[in-house]
C-alpha cells in the first residue's frame, strides 16, 4: 500500500511539473524565429573629410603629429582638396620613437626639435598619389614618390600583404625587407582610411632612414 501511495506521489510531482512549464510558456508571447537570408555588410573607409579634419577627431591618437605638422608647415598637404595623396600618418607613439631617436628623450619637446631634419622626416611620410589596399597596391613592392623626390633620401617602397597564410595579411608594407637598402620595414597599425584627399595608413614607427 505505501508504494502504490509513493508512485501515486511522485506521478503527482511530475505531472504539476509539466503543468508549470506549459503555464509559463503560455504565458509568454514569444514567435518563433524565423529563417531570412544573411545580408553581407561591408563597412566604408571613406571618412568624408579632409585628412587634416579626420585627425583633429583623433587627438589621443594624433595630437604630436598635428604639432610637428603646424610646426613644419606640411599641415598644408593635410589640409589641401587639390591632389591626392597617401599619408603615412605617424601616431603619437611613432613621434615620442622618433624624439628618444634624434634627442635621447620622449619628453622632449617638438618644437625644440631640428626643424630642418623633422620637416624631411615627415615629408618622407607624404606618398604622391593614392595607394590603398583597394586594387591600388600589388603584393610585389614597388618604388613610390613621397615629397623628398630626387634626394637619395627620399627611396621607398610599398606594397600590400594578400597571402592568408602570413601573419601580416592585408597590412600595408613600407620598405620590406630587402627592397630598400638597409631602410627599416614597417607594418601599418591601420589601413585604408580614405578621406576626401587621399590615403591614410597610420604607424607605430617612423619609416625614415638615413644611409
């Protein structure tokens, strides 16, 4: 008798169980998800400005460039409409690199820097023309023009990385290694900012070298 009384209990707890769980479904007006087809989306790197006005949007990022740019003059080439240009924009880690480099201090201020070799250093820094990811570039390098043309100084190479299987894919390249005499190869942190005036790969490191 007390097993019968112990089943009868024990259907009794599962069948208030069910019940729960089918009151509270009821109780929810939920839909069943239906199925739709998956819309790729790809996102847009043109910034519709100016690559002087896009920096200005990024001052934890460019706020020592913008300096060392007003203090040269080439703000100009940023800020121009007339030509397009590939800027090889230096963040705010690549001019502190370049100060410990040319002074022996980070601290040191920009505008105390030589004006002369700062002013070619950057100019190293503006491609003419625009050279992008974007079918612009091969995965073989190739010499371009920046604003030291015709000094020996001014030699640089570029191209894209598009095999899968490197670590670097998709990065662009200054100098790879072997292209351009003893010149650091550099990898771009990002790439393909497009403005309305050209080109913008952003750098961890100065590119320039001096033979």
């Amino acid at each position: 008798m007390k097993s019968i009384i112990h089943n009868i209990r024990n259907k009794g707890l599962i069948m208030f169980g069910i019940l729960s769980i089918l009151i509270v479904f009821s109780s929810c007006d939920l839909s069943l998800q239906k199925d739709h087809d998956y819309e790729s989306e790809t996102l847009d790197p043109h910034v519709y400005m100016t690559a002087w006005e896009y920096m200005q949007t990024r001052p934890d990022v460019f706020s020592s460039l913008i300096i060392a740019l007003e203090y040269t003059g080439l703000d100009t080439y940023y800020k121009q409409t007339d030509k397009k240009y590939t800027f090889l924009a230096l963040n705010n880690t690549a001019i502190d690199t370049y100060k410990s480099a040319t002074t022996g201090s980070s601290k040191t201020e920009i505008t105390d820097l030589d004006k002369d070799e700062l002013t070619k250093m950057l100019k190293y820094h503006i491609i003419e023309g625009e050279y992008s990811s974007y079918g612009q570039l091969p995965v073989e390098p190739i010499f371009v023009l920046n604003l030291l043309r015709g000094d020996e100084d001014g030699l640089m190479t570029i191209l894209v990385r598009k095999n899968p299987w490197q670590a670097d894919a998709g990065k662009i390249i200054i100098n790879d290694t072997g292209t351009n005499g003893n010149s650091p190869m550099r990898s771009a942190k990002t790439s393909n900012i497009i403005p309305i005036n050209g080109v913008i790969h952003v750098f961890e490191n100065y590119c320039y070298y001096k033979p």
